[in-house]
C-alpha cells in the first residue's frame, strides 16, 4: 500500500512483515527518541539475530531529517517486497537474504516526522519536523571526528577508529546515542541513510579540511582514502536508479547523478563520515527526491524508480576481500587491523576473527596485524564478482625483554587530538 505511515501505522507494517516472513526476520529496538518513540530494526537474515562468520552486515536509515520522508517509506516498500520475493522463491532475493545480514530502519527521527506529517504534504514547511523534539539536526550532532583525523594525519597518527571525544556522550541526542551504540555492536560493511531535497548519490568526505581556514559557502572535493570505491558505490546507485544518473534533477547538476559532499557544501558532525572514520563501515547519503513530503500519489512511481537500486546497492557489500584472522590454534583475533597497501585507511576484524574489505578489481599487497603476535602479509586479486576469500594466521610474537624493545609507532591519545580540535562553521538552508 502507497500510503503515508504515522508512527503506529510503521510498527504495525514492520510486525506485519515479521509475521509473513518469520523465519528471516527480526525486529528489535536500538533505543528511543526524546519523546520515548522506538527506534526500530527490521533484521533479515538466513539466521536472524545471529552474526555468521563471513556473512557481511549491512543496513539502511531513513527518515534522519523528520520532513524528508519519502526514504521512510522506501524502507517499508523494500521490506514488504524482500519478504515477498523470498516466500515465492525469487532466486536473487534468496541468496541476498542468505548470505548478507540486512538491517533496515526506516525512521531515526520519528519524533520530527510526526511534526512534519501533523502539516501535510501540501502545507509542510521545508524545515518544519527536519529536527528532532530536542530542536536539534540529528546529522549535524555526531562527534566531530573529521577535524581530529586532518590533524591525526599531520602527525602520522590513526587512519581509523578515531577515539572519540572524553565528553561525547553529553554532546549528542538521545537518537544519536543509539546510533553509536547500534554501529559500535554490529560490524556493519556499508550502509546508506536516506534523505529528501535533492537527487544524488553523495559519498564521503562531507566536511572540508579547507573549512577551518576558508569560508564555509566555499567548496573543496575533500576525498577519502576510498575515493575511487566510493565513486564506484555511490554509481551503483545512481545508475540503476531511473533518473538519478541523468544529472539534472531539482535544478541542480550533478555528473552520473553523485557527488562529493564536501564538493557540494562542506557539513561538520554528519553521520555518513562518522561511519567512515569510527567503525568499519563504509556509508553514502542518498538524496531521493526534490520534495521532501511527495504526496502519496507519487510514492508508488517513487518506488518503481528506486527498486532495482535499494536491491542493487545491498549486493554491493560483496565485493573486495574478506576472510579470517585467527591464531595457531585456530581460535579468531577480534580487532586485528587488516591495512591494504596504498590505501591509508584500515579496517579491523570482528568479534569472531572475520573481517571484510571492501576494494575494486586489482591485485593488493593486505597485511594483518594484531597487539601480541607477528604481522603476516599476503598479495591477492581482487575479481569484478564474489569477494576474493583471504584467511591470516598469526604466529604469536617472540617475548623479549624489556630493555630490548622498542617502541614502535605514533601512539595519540584524545586529549592531544582534541587540543586541535576548531568550532565549526554553520550552515543554513541545506539538504543533508
């Protein structure tokens, strides 16, 4: 049904899919709004509630900004449409279910939706619900991490799972808190949030480094070490949507239908870089339609446009390399840090040993690493289909006294990155 849900009419559509496809899905909550709204999941998996050795998680969040909710709805349509395709046997659907954990959460922000949706898709204001009941933009409220790894690379410190700030947890709303505490659970691979305002594909950076000395109206590509991935990604969904790829849409130009955020207008404290720098996932933010209430004569036309690229972009989580880290005893390394040579960004290996890398096609020199035990390093080829399977087991390090070790590396600890840490500069009117 193309309609718009309320809060109650969403969970009745989410337990209603539960309950069609009960051996494939789950729903749990991560936490609730300011107004003690859930924050609802909708998981499905071959074995849901459970992380499989070497089966990717991925995950999809709508409805970030209240007002702009045709994401919210997507959401819903692709959970009604997974949950049907895999009772009637669709061979796709089944192997994506099958060998992918998918996490999809139509609303962040049920709160601003209910203030936007109480005026109408007629009468709604452009900002009117876009922030939750705290007044506050939920993609301007992450931690700051850009700004400590511009200067954490000056000093040759961390390319990755930036330490957060001594004081974060008083800085961000009660939906961000469960955001953080939801990615800090989970080894999401990648992910997508999504808006309304424009129609783009936008990739990471979203902040400048050049914003702490310029204007902030100025724009400056700010590319990740990824960048050439995320291009890559960001097309995945642009092309196999209708019109996204066309590039003109809503009065803007955007080549091949994506953009760098930071390219378009540079944003501090945005979800989709603190995925990128604190954990291991890698996210884009898909800008779905020039109105950010459609009516709901348009949600189904909305819907066909946007099928085959919700579906395509899932599969893109399988691709690179991905594999196991364990000891001599074949027991795994949780936090082994997986570095590809080239590429100044790493990743690190979950709970159980696995890890998963997403690359393009081509031949890499990976090294795993891990406190306690020696570095092993392997070269691999990386094909344009499945992900290439690449195990590490680690030989324990020699114990050596210690006057005879040396310190190694560039240790920084949070104070010393937040010492560098500038205000940011603010922006109105803007889409993300």
């Amino acid at each position: 049904s193309f309609l718009h849900h309320r809060y109650e009419e969403l969970v009745q559509a989410l337990f209603r899919v539960q309950s069609q496809c009960p051996y494939v899905t789950r729903i749990y909550s991560i936490g609730r709004s300011v107004e003690g709204r859930h924050l609802y999941v909708l998981e499905f998996s071959d074995y849901p509630g459970i992380h499989e050795p070497l089966e990717p998680e991925f995950k999809y969040v709508g409805n970030m900004h209240g007002n702009e909710v045709l994401g919210r709805e997507l959401l819903l349509q692709l959970s009604e449409f997974l949950c049907e395709e895999y009772r009637r046997g669709n061979e796709r659907i089944t192997r994506l279910i099958h060998d992918t954990r998918i996490h999809i959460m139509p609303s962040m922000n049920p709160d601003g939706y209910e203030v936007a949706a109480k005026q109408g898709p007629d009468s709604n204001g452009y900002l009117t619900g876009r922030n939750n009941a705290n007044g506050v933009d939920l993609n301007r409220n992450f931690p700051d991490l850009n700004t400590l790894m511009y200067y954490s690379r000056e000093i040759s410190g961390p390319n990755h799972h930036i330490p957060l700030p001594d004081n974060w947890k008083s800085q961000v709303e009660p939906e961000t808190l469960a955001v953080i505490q939801w990615i800090s659970s989970y080894n999401f691979v990648l992910s997508a949030n999504l808006h309304g305002g424009a129609v783009v594909a936008n990739y990471p950076y979203d902040k400048s480094q050049d914003q702490r000395f310029r204007s902030h109206r100025r724009t400056v590509n700010t590319p990740t070490p990824d960048d050439k991935l995320f291009q890559k990604l960001a097309k995945t969904y642009s092309y196999a949507h209708s019109w996204m790829h066309r590039g003109w849409n809503c009065g803007d130009y955007f080549a091949d239908g994506i953009t760098n955020g930071a390219s378009w207008y540079s944003l501090s404290k945005g979800m989709q870089d603190f995925n990128y720098l604190y954990t291991n996932c890698f996210e884009i933010t898909l800008e779905l339609s020039c109105n950010k209430f459609p009516p709901e004569e348009d949600l189904e036309r909305q819907w066909m446009a946007n099928r085959e690229a919700l579906v395509a972009f899932i599969e893109e989580v399988h691709q690179g390399i991905k594999g196991m880290v364990s000891d001599e005893n074949n027991n795994g390394i949780a936090g082994a840090v997986i570095s590809v040579q080239g590429i100044s960004h790493d990743i690190t290996s979950g709970d159980m040993g696995d890890y998963f890398r997403l690359l393009l096609p081509g031949t890499y020199t990976v090294t795993a690493s891990a406190e306690g035990y020696q570095p092993m390093t392997v070269t691999t080829t990386v094909g344009p289909a499945a992900p290439s399977l690449v195990h590490f087991q680690l030989k324990q390090e020699v114990v050596r006294k210690p006057a005879d070790r040396k310190a190694s590396g560039t240790r920084m600890n949070n104070k010393a990155l937040q010492k560098k840490v500038v205000p940011r500069a603010t922006r109105r009117g803007t889409q993300r």
